[in-house]
C-alpha cells in the first residue's frame, strides 16, 4: 500500500500528480496504482458535493506530503491533476 511520502513523491512529474479517486468511501487513503492511466487510485470519505472531496484531497495530500496543492485540472471529474508546490 502506498502511504508515506517517500511512496508517493515517485509518482510525481514536473510537480504533478494524476490521481483517480472514489468518494463516499470508508476512508481517505490511497489504494493503489493504475499502470495504465499512470495515476493513484485514492478512496475519498467525503462526499462529491460542494467541493467535499476536493477539500479533503487536498487536506489529505498536504498533511501527507507537508506541501502546498491544489488541484489545476478535474474538479468536477474522478480524475485530477495536483500541484504540489516545491515549498
């Protein structure tokens, strides 16, 4: 399972991150990678509404990662793109 830093910042190019996510689920955490869409697949516990999920990704990735994100592209779709800031 990929759940440290060092885990993630390998799938990490240019500073961007592609991720696939599921919301509603039972809890916020990272599952795995899809090889084919070259993306992490993360369970999001918060719901697709209002910004939820969005909100919480990047809470989730802030804490993990102790930078700045935000997500450039897919704010309304399962599959986004994070900056993460070279703070």
């Amino acid at each position: 399972m990929i759940n440290s830093k060092k885990d993630i910042e390998k799938y990490i190019q240019n500073n961007h991150l592609k991720i696939i996510i599921r919301p509603n689920s039972p809890k916020t955490e990272i599952t795995d990678f899809d090889k084919n869409k070259q993306a992490l697949r993360v369970n999001v516990k918060a719901l697709p509404e209002k910004g939820k999920a969005n909100q919480a990704i990047i809470k989730f990735f802030s804490k993990l990662l102790k930078r700045k994100i935000s997500i450039i592209s897919g704010l309304k779709s399962k599959e986004k793109i994070l900056l993460i800031s070279c703070d």
